[in-house]
C-alpha cells in the first residue's frame, strides 16, 4: 500500500478552523453574556451554525477543485515530550467534508426548529449556548487530524451531550439519563484512551498518517488490540451492544437534542472513527468480523425492542440503535462497504432528524405526551407534519425509489457478499432487521397519525409553527431523495479516503437482494397495517414472553445490574473493611509507636522563637564548616 | 553623557534654580487663576502683576519663630522635610527640556542626565520621596500628623501602582526606558499596517495609549496630594495632615516639595506622552521648530498648560472621601490598567504585519473581545434583584401562582382603599377627592401640607 | 544624590578608581546601617537604618553593571517593603521601644559568638573560593534592546525564555501572597455599614443637633476635645461631651505652665 | 580597580549582621527587617557573581529574591499584624504558645 499523505490546506481551506470557532464563539457568547442574551440570543446561535455552513458548503466546493482531496492545517503544538509531538491538526478530506456538511446543515435547520419549539422555555439561550458547543466539538471531532484531536472532540461531544440529556434537570428522569449517558460513554472512551496510549507506544505517534502509514508493521495481536479497543469506543459513542443502553434514556431531553445528537451526528461518531480507522480496521480479519458482529447483533436487537415500546420517542431511539447497527454492519464488512456504511450515514440523518422533528412537532401538539396508546388520526390537524413523516416513513422502510433503498439495499447485498456461511448468517440479519424495521415503523407511523383518535380530553392538537415546519419540509425532501441522489456521487467523492474498491459478488445477486427486501419490508409494513390499523389498547397488559422481554429491553439493564452493579457495590464493601481493619490498623500503630517516642523529644520544644533560630544558626555553622573542610582538603 | 564637571554643575545649578522659580510662579498662577474661576482680583499688590506675593510670603514663612514639639523624636522631625525635598529636586534631574545645543562652546544636550533607565529615577525619587512625609507623621508625636502620614503613605503607595502601570505601557510601547529616547520615539509616527491598508499613527503617546494617558494624570494628581486627592492635608479633618506641627523652613520645605513635585509630575507626563520637547504639531510645519533652544518654550508651554490642569482641578473638584478614593485606585485604576496592557500587548501582536493572518486575527479579535466583555460585564452598581412578583403566564395575562396562593380579592381592595384615603385625610390637610392610590411619604421628599397624590389618567 | 551616583556608574566603568571611591565610602555606611539596625531601640529607627543599608545595596547593584535591578532595589525594597514596615510600626502606635533586656539564657552570647564563627566561615571560605576570579572581561552582560545595547533588555530575554516558568510561578506566589494577605488582615465590619445617605437622615431626624459639638470654648482650662466647655456660670455644657472620649478636667498641676516656652535657648 | 572579593566580604559581614539580629532582638518586626538584610546580603553576592562571570543569570536570579521578599514581607507582615491584634504584643518571645 502506497504511505498515505495529506497536503497542505491553502486558500480558503487553511480557514478550517473557522468552521469549528463560529459555532465556539457563539457558545462563548450565549454562555457568558448572561441574561442579557436572553432576548436574542438563540439568533446568534442560529447564525454562527448557518454561517459554518456556508462556510463548509464553500470548503467542500473548493476541496473538489483540489487534486490531493485533502488539506491539513497545523495550528499549534499541544504536548511535545521527547518523541512525541502533538499538534493542534485539522484534516479536511472528503470524509470530514461530508460530515462537515451534514453536521452544519442538518443542525442549521434543526437550530432552526428549536427556535420555534423552545421559544417558550426559560433556558432557551442556555439551550443554544450547548446546542452550539456541541456543534463546535462535534466539528473538532470530525475535523481533528489525529486522534488527539478526535478525542478532544469526542470528550467534547460526551459533555455536550450530557448537558442537553439533562437540560431539563429538574425532572429526576433527565438528570439521571444525563448521569448514566455519561457514565456509559466514559467506560467506552477507556477504550479510545488505551487506544491512543498503545498508538504512542508503538507507533509513536497519533497522526492519522503516520498511524496508518505505520499500522502495517504491528503484529496481529497489536492490531487486534487496537482495533476492539477503538471498537469498544465506537460502540459507546454510538449506543452498539453491549453499550446500547444509554440511548434511549437519552430521549429524555429536548426533542431537537435527540434529533441532533442521539439520531443525526453524535452517535454517528462511532462509524466515523471506524471509517476514519478504516486501515487498522481492514488489517485484521478478526477486528472485521468483530465489528459486523456488533452491527449485526445491534440491527437485531434495537429493531426487536422498537417493536415493543411505546414511547414515540423512544421507538425513534431503538431504530436509531438498529440503523446505526446497519452503518457499523457495513464498515465492518471492510471495501466497497465502508463508502456504503457513510451513505446510509448520510440518508439516516437526513430522515432519522425529519422524524425526529415531527415527533417533537407532534408531541409539541399532543402537550408534550410521547405514549403512542393515546394518538391517532393526527393527519388531518397536522397535515405539514404528517407528510413529512410520512417521507421519513418511506424512506426509512427503504421501499424504492425512496432514500433508504439507496443505502440500505446494497448494505444488504454486501452482508450476503460475506464468504462462506458467515454471508448467510449476516445477510439473513440484515433482511431480518430490515423486516422489522418495516413493522415498527409502520407500527409507529399509523398509531400516531391514522386510525381512530385516542386523545385525551385537554388535548388539542394544531399544527406546529411555520419556523418548526420550514426546517421539516426540508429534511422531508431530503429523506425522500437524498438516498437517491447521493448513492453514487458519495462512493465516488470517498474514494481518495478508502481506495477504489470492487464491489464483491456473494451469494445473491443485487437484483434477488432488492426483490428480497422489497418483499420482506413490504410484508412487515402489510402486517403492521393488520395489526394496528384500528389503534391499539390503552393500558399495557399482559402480553407473550417475546414481548414482555422486548419491552425490558432484551434483558440490557438486567444484564447491566448483574454484571457490573453487584459485584461493583460487593467490590466496594470489601476494600471499606480491608481499609477500616488492615490499614488503619498498621496506620494506627505506626502512629502510637511514634507518639510515644516524640512525647521523649517534647522536651526540647520552649516555645521561644528564637532559641529554634539559635539552633537553626548553629546547624549552618556546622554544615558550613563540614563543607569548608572537605573542600578545602 | 559625556560633559565636563563644570558643566553639569552649571546645569545642575540651573535646574535647581528652573525649579524654585517655577515653584514661586507656580503658587502666584495658582492663586490668580483660582482667583479668576472664583470672580475676584487675586494677589495683585507685590510687583507686576501681583508676581511677588509667592517670594514675599515665602521670605515671611522663612523668617518665622521654629517650633518642635517636645514629644518629637528630634533627627527624624528634622530630616523628614529634608528628604522630601531632597527626593523632590532630584527627579527633575532626568527631565529632557530640549535638543543638543551648543552651551559655552560645548555641544551638549538639555537634560542634566540621562542613562538607559531614567525613568525608574523618577518612580524610585517618588517611591523615596514618600519617606519624608510619613516619617514628618510619625516624629511630630500628634494624632493629627499620624493620622496624615498614615493617609498620605497608603495614598501614594496606592496610585504608585497605577502610575507605574500607566508608564509601563510606555515602556511597552517604545521598548525604552531612557527618557530622551522615549521622546525622540515619540518624534516618529507609528505605521500601521491593517490588511493592506497602511496608515500612519501620529507618534505622541497620548493618542495610542489614551487610557493609559489617562490613567496618568489621574494617578499623578494622587501622587502629588494635590485636590481633589489632598486627603493627607485635608483641612477640615486633620489641620494640616502630616505637617501640622510643623513651621517655618520646614513647613516650608514641604511647600516646596509639593510644589515641585507637581512640576515634576507635568514634565514627567509631557515627556512621557506629550512629546517632551517637541513642537506641537506635525513637524513639517516649522523645520526649524524643534533645533536649538526653542524646544523650551514648547516644553515649558505644555508643562503650564499641565499645571493650570491641576489648578483648575482644585478650583472646580471638591474632595474625594477617602474610602472613595481607595476605591478609585485600587478598583478602578489599577484593574483598567492591567487589562488594557494585556489588551495593548494583544493588540502589538495582532498588528504585527510580520505574524501570520490566522495569528494576527486571533489576537486583535481577542483584544476587542476582551474589551468588550469588559464593557459589557463591567459590574453594575446595583446587585440583581431577581423579579418578586409571580409569573403572570403567556401574554401578561393573570394566573394563578405555583405555589397556589390565592391573591386577595381585588373587589375587597378596591373596598378598603376609600376608608384607609379617609383616614389619611382625616389626619392630614384635605387631599383631592377620589386619589385612588397614595404614596408613601418620603422622608425629606416634600412637607405634609401637599401629600404627593398620583394623578388620575 | 542618585544622580551622582548614576554617574559613578559611567566613571566605574571608564576607569576603576571611582569605583573604589564609592564603595569605600558606601560600604561602611551599609555595615553601619546593619548594625544600626540591630542596636537601635526604636523599631523606626532601625527601619530607617535597614532603608539606608538597602539604598547602599542599590548603589553597589548599579555600580556592578546592574542599572535596572539598582532601582527596582530602590522602588520595590525601599520604596515598597520598607514603607510596609513603616506603615505596620504606625499602625502599632508610637512607643514600640524595645526593652534591650535579654531574657533567654545564654542567648546574646551564643549569638555573638556563632554569628562571629559563620563570619569567618564565610569570609575564609569565600576568599578560597573566589581567590583568582576577577570581574568578566567584555564588560557587563548586555543584550539588543531597542534602545541599543541595554542591560534591560537582557533581564527581560532572560526572564522571558530561560526563567520564564519561575516567572509565571512567582506572579502566582505574589498573588497568593496578596490575598493571604488581605485575608490575615481582615476584620469583619461589625454590624450594618452607615451610608452617607442614611447618616444624613440621621442627622437631620428630629431630636438631634445637627451642627458640629461645640468645642471646650473661652472658658476651659484647655484646649483639648476632651475638655468640656464651661458655661459662664461655671456649669458643663452637655453638649460638648463627645461620645467616645471620656471627658476630662485639667487638674491644678497640667495647667501650670510647663517651661517649655524658653526650650530652644 | 575592584576586585569581587570586597562585595562577596561585605554582603558575609551583612549576613552574619542580619542572622544575630534574628536572634537577639524580641519585636518581631525588627527580626522580620533583619531576615531582609540577610536576604539583600544575598542578593549583593548574586549580581557581584553575575559581574565575576559576565553573565545575566545572577541578576535575575536576584530579581526573584525580590519578588519571593515581597511576597514573603506582606503576608509575615499581615501575620504579626493578626498577632498583635490579638496580643497587643508584637515580641516574638510572647507568641510561645507552641511550647511543650
């Protein structure tokens, strides 16, 4: 493999670090104005996120003039210690660029919603003071150029995240969601740490260049290392098994936060590292089989408790945990995948924050309800929201020519271009989730919005105002056709990031893939339609045991509490009684030997200063004369 | 520096006689330019103009009976009015009053002495000069004295800091400490070049360095005890400060010492931020006008001009209390003066035209950050008052509290407003009928005949 | 006096005599002044006595091609720390004469006879050390100022790349320093503080005189505000009892004149 | 012509001066001025050992001295000054309290 380089940003490229201080300088403004900004202070962070986006609309324009594909900028050195040397980089290729793109644009229009849906809230400068801090570190992380730098962004995120998780902390549900997001993603950022610290022994340097120009002399059992190391953080970040649980808890924040964060950027954070890893990823067959291990079991899991909840939001969540499932299925499949992975990257943005929009719309209209149970026949009152969730609909179900088939398809065939029995195992996966994503989301779509009204009585649903419906329309025409139109030029525009790559014929054609999923999806959809067209029951009730465990979230906590909290809180009281008995009790005797001993010395104390100064001046005549006599001889 | 003895003697004497003649004058100008503010003639019998009174009544001071308080402690009450004046006459010592001239055949320049570091001579003379006025406190043996001497020392170790800190953005600036170099740098306009727009700066200080200029004059009146900072003697509380048991020469001597001081203070500053001895305007105007012995009638002017500056202060300012003036220096001077050298050092860097753009951008966009966060937290005088009444809900319109109080009725306000109005009236003069609200009297606000009622709308 | 001395620095330099000259005349006052120091019964004085040894120092520091660090000897030292001294010796009020009294045993005399041992240490070590070594040949250590050639300049590029992470240390001690400073020394205020406003009610409020107290008056024995005014008739004026002094008479013996009218002859 | 010796004999006479202060006197505040002279009496050896080796490093070095002294004064100051509002006593000798 020929080393890998990046040249030098130059024009408008060597700006790059503008993209990441507009957003900065905004959060600096809302945070430490105060309540002066109270008045207009979300405008501001409604322009620095739009000027950052014209600004990478203008940086991506100017990157495909440029040969290299790729523009490094030095800003300044961090840590320099002997060999290793740390700088404040930033890379700007055609990766970071459409991350760049999807994380200003999609948060562009989602500030924009906010503006609307939180114009009531007293903390609404607060809101976009974080919103825009978590822009900026989101920026740092896709723009860093080594792995110091991602970190730096990937720490930024976790606490942007957590402060939006819990921003409406006086509900003891979001402070505690807020608490364990956090928690969760530390244990999985150890993972990036040990990481980055075996990088620096080994390699000995952090730059993504000299990494993987270098990643190719460790042995096996280094990069097998490396690779679930880093694996372990993107699962964290992303919300894979086993670090799934944080995500939908996380719905308890605001609903432009869950858009945002928890469906559009942060948790794609996970796939970016992979893909940015992509060389260490694809050297080792075991990291590979790892990581489509985790998105297939992921894609199941997350679809399997879609199905069962009933929360609209939290619906939303587990999809996202499914889908972030296909993204890492397909990174982990290694080649022409790893393009696809960041495709459907690209579309689930799009059309996860549309319906993650038009739940907050919806739930905006329904006073802030999330229960499912107690909608219906919204389609009539809400018509704007209802089409533009109707296009998330589709194009999440992946029904041709919508946005999901574009992406997700050929996800599917890649999984069955695996060798072996493995192909069969992991496509049948894929075609499985695909099903089910059908179902929930159809579950979910004609619950909310068709059937009879199961209202509440002091409900009265309207629609939403034109400031949070602008930005839905928008995001609903890119679900429909983002899919479409990107599939193509994106594999193209990635290809000085991964390589030229073939795609790899499996077990199945294109072709039989598409008739497949078309009529696994159409059944799902079919189904649900069946089952739910006349609304649901009300009050939970007792249901078969596939669906009480779905509704426990497949075991995920019971699993969490058993592995980790009793042998945690057991682990606890030992040390306490090793510390109460051994310790002090060695402490405690050392202790009584030197009191006894000093009472004798207590003698010499008198008190008087200057009898201590005596001695003191007396000792320097000693030591003074000892020195004169050595050297002197 | 490199005249003969004779002719830094013959300059040393001329300095010394510059000074105690500036000094006369300076007490007769006083005198008339307050007597001008206040409409009334002034000192106008002794000589021209009145131009003798200052040497009459000096010469009378002079020839009075000398007292020493029996608690005294004798050498210091003697040497303090001694080392005032010492410290006082020694500063002006590196003053540039102008350009090389020829003197007695010998070309040589119109400073006394001057060396890399003469600045620092002033700081440490002022710094010293200090000493004889807390140490006249301390040996007179009287509450008084003490009291002034404690004052005047914390007074002008005070705005010692904030002088100090003014210069130091000279120091900055010109990268000098010699005072005829930082006058020659001042002689040159400062280029600047901003993104290609060049333009060049008129090179006196006063104008890039405002709010240390600023800063200056403010802290130097301090420093000189001079109204409205003359808390070490101010009249009305402590006699006369620390020389209150003093007479004759010595209270005399620190006459002088004040008087000089100030002269030093005004040509420190013009030398500082003024341009010293140059001519007071571009210098293309006149080519000849800063070359031989003119520059005095420039220097000179301009140091008039700073000491009807002071007059006119005293003339115009009543005094500072003094916990008010602490504040003054300590929370205002001081605190402006070190943001604005980090602003000025940000500033140097980002105009560099040798740094790169991203660097350059960075620091003057910091600079005007930090400015403006200055100006925008600056913190206001009154502490926040978070809103006492209740949310009134959406659009202003009434509900209900949170915590579910029910607010009185307001037809059961409405019923007792007449009788608690016919009470007041009762008790008081007739007020208009039908007032619906009443106020409070404030005390002092009006006398109880005519209640402030509100209008009706 | 600093101008004669600024301009021994140019003759130390041209030629060693004047040298010499200054610091056989300033040396001895340096010694006399740290011995004045630790002899002086008044803390005053011998603050005066330190200040003059300091101004001495600062002499020799210009003398020895160290002009800045001279007067910063003389600004921060003298005209800073030791006014601190000054300041804190008032606060404590006028008659803080030390008692010369020893009251530790052995004391004064171990003292001595140590403070002599290290002394001579110190004086026989140094000359052994320093036999051979003479002052650096090229002149003092200087470095490219703006102003040319300057010993400012060279302490600033020292402090500011070798020094620099003392530097920003000792900013941080000089800190901390102030506010353990201004934490020792804080009394809390005893009750509410008066505002000007509300003294001036208080002033005016009905039942209280607003003008100034009167003084002692044509009729008292003295002058002092201690003194109560006497009426014609002999009484007190009860007005003239200030609050916080205790009011007191002169006796017989404090008003008889006190000879000290003729002291100066 | 000088020779280092003179100074580095004059800042030891100086020293040892300071060092018996610090033990014969009983205010605090004049033990306090004579640990200064001991302080400048060290700082007169740096800058004349600057002077020997034609270096600036004993200036600075000297320089820091300053500022630990002026550290050091103002806040020993504050602490006798708390001493004697408590004890009206500013004698070293009455601050025994630590005695055993």
């Amino acid at each position: 493999m020929e080393p890998i380089t990046y040249a030098q940003a130059t024009g408008l490229l060597s700006w790059t670090w503008l993209l990441i201080a507009l957003p900065a300088a905004g959060a600096a403004v809302l945070l430490l104005t105060g309540r002066r900004a109270d008045k207009w202070g979300h405008w501001v962070g409604v322009a620095t996120i739009g000027a950052a986006f014209a600004l990478a609309l203008g940086m991506f324009a100017s990157l495909a003039g440029l040969d290299d594909k790729s523009a490094a900028t030095d800003l300044f050195t961090i840590i320099s210690v002997g060999e290793v040397h740390i700088e404040a980089s930033l890379l700007f290729d055609p990766l970071s660029a459409v991350f760049c793109l999807l994380i200003t644009g999609v948060g562009f229009l989602i500030h924009l919603y906010a503006v609307g849906y939180m114009a009531h809230d007293e903390g609404r400068r607060k809101f976009f003071g974080y919103f825009n801090l978590f822009a900026a570190a989101m920026l740092v992380l896709v723009l860093g150029g080594n792995y110091f730098m991602t970190f730096i962004g990937w720490e930024g995120v976790g606490l942007a995240s957590y402060l939006l998780i819990s921003f409406w902390q006086m509900k003891p549900a979001a402070a505690t969601a807020g608490k364990k997001a956090f928690l969760t993603n530390r244990v999985a950022d150890v993972g990036f740490l040990l990481a980055m610290f075996l990088m620096v022994s080994t390699i000995g340097s952090l730059d993504f260049a000299n990494v993987f120009n270098g990643a190719e002399g460790l042995s096996d059992g280094t990069s097998l290392a490396l690779g679930l190391l880093l694996l372990a953080a993107a699962c964290g970040k992303s919300g894979q098994w086993p670090f799934q649980t944080w995500l939908p808890d996380a719905m308890e924040g605001p609903t432009p936060v869950s858009a945002l964060i928890h469906a559009a950027t942060m948790v794609t954070a996970g796939v970016y590292l992979i893909a940015r890893s992509h060389v260490i990823f694809s050297l080792n067959e075991n990291v590979q089989t790892a990581v489509v291990v985790v998105g297939a079991l992921t894609l199941l899991f997350g679809a399997i408790v879609g199905c069962a909840k009933d929360d609209i939001k939290r619906v939303l969540a587990w999809s996202t945990v499914s889908q972030i499932g296909y993204m890492f299925l397909a990174v982990g499949l290694g080649g022409a995948a790893f393009a696809l992975g960041i495709i459907h990257l690209l579309a689930h943005g799009f059309f996860k924050a549309g319906l993650f929009l038009g739940s907050g719309s919806v739930m905006h209209a329904m006073n802030d309800q999330t229960d499912i149970r107690r909608f219906g026949g919204l389609w009539k009152v809400m018509p704007l929201t209802y089409a533009t969730f109707a296009a998330g609909w589709l194009a999440i179900i992946g029904l041709f020519p919508f946005s999901g088939y574009f992406s997700k398809d050929p996800i599917i065939a890649a999984a069955f271009a695996r060798e072996g029995w493995q192909g069969w195992v992991t496509g049948g996966a894929a075609l499985l989730g695909a099903a089910l994503t059908a179902f929930y989301m159809t579950r979910l779509f004609i619950l909310t919005f068709h059937g009879p009204k199961r209202w509440t009585e002091d409900v009265h649903p309207h629609e939403s105002p034109a400031i949070m419906t602008g930005p839905l329309v928008l995001l609903g025409l890119g679900s429909l056709a983002a899919g479409g139109l990107m599939a193509t030029p994106v594999t193209d525009w990635l290809v000085p990031v991964f390589g030229e790559q073939h795609e790899a014929h499996g077990h199945l054609t294109h072709m039989q893939v598409t008739i497949a999923t078309t009529a696994v999806v159409v059944l799902g959809a079919v189904l649900a339609w069946f089952l739910f067209r006349n609304g649901t029951e009300e009050a939970p009730h007792a249901a078969a045991w596939p669906v009480r465990v779905a509704r426990a979230d497949l075991g995920g906590e019971a699993v969490n509490r058993g592995l980790f909290e009793r042998p945690g809180r057991l682990a606890a009281n030992a040390s306490v009684a090793v510390d109460g008995r051994g310790v002090d009790g060695v402490v405690n005797g050392l202790s009584a030997a030197v009191g006894g001993s000093s009472r004798r010395l207590l003698a010499l104390q008198t008190g008087f200063v200057r009898s201590y100064a005596l001695s003191i001046l007396s000792g320097a005549v000693i030591v003074v004369a000892a020195l004169m006599v050595v050297v002197i001889q | 520096m490199n005249d003969p003895l004779w002719l830094m003697l013959i300059k040393g004497v001329l300095v010394f006689v510059v000074l105690v003649l500036l000094v006369l004058f300076t007490i007769w100008y006083e005198r008339r330019v307050v007597a001008v503010m206040q409409v009334r003639p002034g000192p106008n019998r002794n000589g021209p103009f009145g131009l003798l009174q200052s040497l009459a009544d000096g010469l009378k001071l002079a020839f009075k009976e000398d007292t020493m308080p029996r608690t005294a402690d004798k050498v210091i009450f003697i040497a303090a009015p001694v080392i005032a004046v010492t410290c006082a006459f020694t500063a002006f010592a590196v003053i540039p009053f102008g350009p090389e001239v020829s003197m007695f055949g010998q070309s040589t320049e119109l400073q006394l002495t001057d060396f890399e570091v003469s600045v620092l001579v002033i700081l440490a003379c002022s710094a010293l000069g200090v000493y004889g006025i807390v140490l006249a406190g301390w040996s007179s043996g009287s509450a008084y004295s003490l009291l002034g001497a404690l004052r005047a020392a914390a007074q002008v170790i005070s705005y010692e800091i904030a002088l100090g800190l003014a210069v130091l953005a000279v120091f900055f600036q010109s990268q000098l400490m010699s005072t005829s170099d930082i006058v020659e740098a001042q002689a040159e306009g400062i280029p600047l070049d901003l993104g290609g727009f060049e333009l060049t700066l008129p090179g006196w200080y006063f104008l890039i360095l405002a709010p240390s200029f600023v800063i200056f004059v403010i802290a130097m009146v301090g420093e000189t005890n001079r109204a409205p900072f003359d808390l070490p003697e101010a009249e009305s509380e402590l006699v006369a400060g620390f020389a209150t048991e003093y007479s004759s020469l010595k209270y005399a001597s620190f006459f002088l010492a004040e008087y000089v001081n100030m002269v030093t203070m005004s040509a420190l500053c013009v030398t500082l931020f003024l341009g010293g001895w140059a001519a007071p305007f571009p210098t293309s105007w006149w080519p000849a006008a800063n070359e031989g012995w003119l520059p005095l009638v420039w220097f000179f002017g301009k140091v008039l001009a700073f000491l009807f500056f002071y007059v006119w202060l005293r003339g115009t300012l009543p005094r500072l209390r003094y916990d008010q003036f602490m504040r003054l220096g300590w929370k205002v001077l001081v605190p402006v003066s070190l943001v604005w050298l980090l602003v000025l050092a940000a500033l140097n860097i980002g105009l560099d035209a040798g740094n790169d753009t991203p660097t350059r951008i960075a620091f003057a966009g910091g600079a005007a950050i930090v400015v403006m966060a200055l100006i925008f937290f600056w913190p206001s005088r009154k502490p926040y008052e978070p809103p006492t009444e209740p949310d009134t809900g959406l659009g202003g319109f009434p509900v209900p509290p949170l915590d579910l109080v029910v607010p009185p009725s307001p037809r059961g306000l409405t019923e007792l407003e007449p009788s608690e109005t016919a009470a007041a009236t009762a008790e008081r003069a007739p007020a208009p009928e039908g007032g619906p609200e009443r106020r409070e009297r404030e005390p002092f606000s009006g006398s109880p005949a005519s209640p402030k009622t509100k209008k009706e709308e | 006096m600093i101008v004669d001395l600024a301009q021994s620095v140019d003759l130390a330099q041209s030629a060693g005599v004047g040298e010499a000259i200054a610091f056989w005349i300033l040396a001895p006052i340096a010694l006399g002044g740290a011995i004045g120091l630790v002899l002086a019964r008044s803390a005053i004085h011998a603050a005066l006595m330190l200040a003059l040894t300091m101004i001495c120092l600062a002499v020799f520091y210009i003398m020895q091609s160290a002009p800045f660090l001279g007067f910063v000897q003389i600004m921060v030292y003298t005209g800073a720390i030791m006014m601190l001294f000054l300041f804190v010796l008032m606060l404590f009020g006028r008659d803080s004469r030390d008692s010369m009294f020893e009251t530790l045993r052995g004391q004064r005399f171990l003292a001595i006879c140590l403070g002599i041992g290290l002394a001579a240490l110190l004086a026989s070590g140094l000359a052994h050390a320093v036999a051979g070594l003479t002052i650096a040949e090229g002149g003092p250590p200087t470095a490219e100022g703006a102003g040319g050639d300057s010993n400012v300049a060279a302490v600033a590029e020292s402090l500011f790349t070798t020094y620099v992470f003392p530097f920003e240390v000792m900013s941080g001690v000089l800190t901390v320093a102030a506010v353990g400073a201004l934490m020792f020394a804080h009394v809390a205020r005893k009750g509410q503080a008066h505002g000007q406003k509300q003294a001036s009610r208080e002033r005016f409020a009905p039942g209280n005189y607003p003008g100034p107290l009167p003084g002692p008056g044509v009729f008292a024995t003295s002058d002092s505000t201690a003194t109560p005014a006497l009426l014609p008739d002999g009484t007190v004026e009860q007005q003239s009892l200030s609050e916080y002094v205790p009011p007191r008479q002169l006796t017989a013996a404090e008003t008889a004149p006190k000879q000290t009218e003729g002291r100066d002859e | 012509m000088m020779s280092p010796e003179h100074y580095l004999i004059l800042a030891a006479a100086l020293f040892t001066i300071g060092a018996v202060g610090v033990l014969v006197r009983r205010n605090a505040i004049v033990v306090f001025m004579c640990v200064e002279l001991m302080l400048n009496a060290g700082n007169l050896t740096l800058v004349t050992f600057a002077r020997t080796t034609g270096t600036i490093d004993g200036q600075v070095m000297a320089f820091f001295v300053m500022a630990v002294a002026a550290a050091e004064v103002v806040i020993g100051l504050a602490i006798i000054m708390a001493i004697y509002r408590s004890r009206r006593s500013a004698s070293v000798d009455d601050a025994n309290l630590l005695k055993a």
